[in-house]
C-alpha cells in the first residue's frame, strides 16, 4: 500500500510539472528513458514508466521495457520512474548510483562530487586565487579565477630585450618566433661575422644577417653557428634553452611521427613539417615561403620561417625562402651537430648531422 501512495504521489508531481519542465532532445535512436520513442525525454516518459510499474495501459513492448529500465539493472521500478525525471528536469541521470559516475571533469578550480540522492555530478568552482595548474607550459603562476585556471603568460626575452612570442606545443613551450640576438646571456656580444672567408674558418661562436642585410632580421631573424648554440654563455634568453635533439623528437612525436621515423635522418613523417611551416608563398604575395609550400597549415602556430642558412664551405648564403633550417643543441660528431630542416617543397621534417659551421636559425624551448 505504502509504494502505491509514493507512486501515486510521483505522479501528481508529474502532471504538476509537465506544462513547464524543458524536455532535453536526444537523437533519433532510443535511448535509455526515452520510454515512447518520440526522441525526447520529457514528462510523458515518466508517465508512461509509471503505467508499466503499475502494469495498467497497454502492454509494454521490449523497447519501451529497455528504455524504462533507465538505471539498467534489469528491473523496472520506482528508480527508474526517478532516474526519467531526473533526465526529463535536467537535474539527474538515468544511474542507479554514483559508484557509475566519474564526476572529474578535469578542470583544477572545481570541487568535483557525486550528489547521491540525484544521482549527478556537482562541480563547485574552488575560492579565486586559489593556485592551479592550468597545463599550459607557457604560463606561470596559475591561479583559479571564478572556476578557469588562469595562468600568466611566460615571458620570453632576450639579453637585448627582445620579446618573442610563444606557443605550446604538446608538453613543450616554444618560441613561435626565430632568434635574434646579438649577445650571450651574460652581456659579452656574439661576433657577427661578415667576411665569407672568415665565417668558414671559424671554430668559435658567431652570427650573421642573412646577406649581411639587417633588414631580413625582423622577418627571419638570426643565423648562428653551432659554436655559439654549445658556449656555455648561453645565447638563449633566461629560463630558455637550445633544443636538444631529443627535444626535437619529443615535438616530432607529439605531432604524429612514429618512434621509428624520429629516430630515421634525412625527411621523415607526413605532415609535421607542414603542421610547423607558416601559411602563405611568395609568388600569391600571400607569405614568405616560395611555391609550393607543401602542405602548410601552421596548426601548431610555430610559424617557421625560411631563414636559409650560411654554408660553411665558402660562407655564402643560400634558401632563403626555400628553407628553414635549425640547430638542435646536440652534437653528432667531431665537427657535426645535430638540426632539422623545412623544406619548400615537402610537408615532412628533415633531420640532418651537419657540420657546426653552417649559420642555421634558432628556436628555443622553456627550461
């Protein structure tokens, strides 16, 4: 008698509250609590669940037995009559208990907890100010602020008070920009070098413009010798570094390339060179790089550049537009290092065991 009077109760309260409770739309394929099958979970699922605990109205059919079973243990009751309510006011679901729910929504600034009488998932915002860890490696000192870890974003200066601008790639914080500067971090400058000559015979750090012409600098930036990438000086900006090598393949990696490939020389992979290349070509005025720029999308707003390089057999200059090679901070040889190298007319990355006197552009990394 007593479970007749609550079932009886629960449905007054549904006709109370069928002219103003929003149904909540499903697809068109049944799903569970969608008891009619018209696509909806609403009021009239409810009703219609209590008419088959009840047993009264028409015999239900299997479907409507699998969509009233809203809680699926098999057992149409008084639960599951609740559970289609709590669908039909969106306030609940159709489990039987919390044990089902993984409530973590993976935000750092929610206190995340299973309400047990709903059967719902509760995420109450953390106090503002609170610190976090917004997983963005080119933030820093993350705080929550109404519910959203909020981060500051990493400065990136160089000894000449150059700023860059960055980008998170993967797990890694890069530069999204080529290096420019003319100084190593403890003040003493970088000789730029500008006789062919001289630039080939060098076995010290050095830089130069490409062409010896300033004005490519703020485009392309830099190109520098392996020597001035090793001096323990240090030419990147504080709180960065040269990638290693392995750095490389931990961004090669992120972007799709298998262990395999990573580990291979010469051009490796699909599309990853495409993924870090600026968009654009030369011939349509619409970018730096010349025709065709195989397969440049820029997803990862790293924006290589083709800076070209210095070649150390006679110090001339060559690629630019058609080339953007860079130094990893590893060495290969006696007199070689490790790079990597975009090419104009491959979506791929090229990974190479160069001599250390070639001029190559530099990005850096966040320690």
């Amino acid at each position: 008698m007593k479970k007749c009077y609550i079932i009886a109760g629960t449905i007054v309260l549904l006709f109370c509250l069928r002219f103003f409770v929003s149904a909540q739309l499903f697809d068109n394929d049944r799903t569970k609590g969608d008891v009619n099958g018209d696509g909806v979970v609403n009021i009239l699922d409810a009703i219609r669940s209590v008419e088959i605990v009840l047993g009264i109205q028409s015999p239900p059919s299997q479907d409507e037995l699998w969509a009233a079973d809203c809680n699926g243990d098999e057992q149409i009751n008084v639960l599951d009559v609740l559970g289609v309510v709590n669908v039909a006011l969106e306030i609940g679901t159709c489990l039987s208990s919390c044990e089902e729910l993984d409530c973590d929504d993976g935000n750092p600034c929610t206190e995340d907890y299973c309400d047990s009488l709903l059967i719902r998932c509760v995420h109450n915002s953390l106090p503002s100010g609170m610190s976090c860890d917004d997983g963005d490696p080119c933030t820093e000192n993350d705080i929550c602020q109404n519910g959203i870890c909020v981060g500051t974003p990493t400065d990136c200066i160089d000894r000449d008070g150059i700023t860059y601008q960055t980008v998170m790639i993967g797990d890694q914080c890069w530069m999204a920009e080529n290096l420019k500067v003319t100084h190593y971090r403890n003040g003493d400058p970088i000789p730029n070098v500008t006789v062919d000559t001289e630039w080939a015979n060098l076995t010290s750090g050095a830089y130069c413009d490409y062409d010896n012409n300033a004005d490519n600098v703020s485009v392309y930036g830099r190109l520098y010798n392996w020597y001035a990438v090793d001096d323990n000086r240090n030419i990147a900006p504080e709180g960065w570094h040269v990638p290693s090598d392995d750095e490389w393949k931990q961004l090669e990696l992120y972007l799709g390339m298998s262990q395999s490939e990573a580990d291979d020389t010469g051009y490796r992979g699909t599309d990853q060179g495409g993924k870090l290349k600026a968009t654009g070509t030369i011939e349509e005025g619409t970018g730096q790089w010349h025709a065709p720029n195989a397969g440049a999308t820029n997803e990862t707003d790293f924006s290589a550049m083709p800076g070209g390089a210095c070649y150390s057999e006679d110090g001339t200059f060559n690629n630019l537009g058609f080339h953007a090679p860079f130094w990893s901070s590893t060495k290969g040889g006696s007199n070689t290092a490790w790079g990597r190298s975009l090419g104009c007319v491959s979506a791929e990355v090229c990974r190479n065991n160069v001599d250390m006197q070639y001029g190559f552009s530099v990005r850096c990394v966040r320690d």
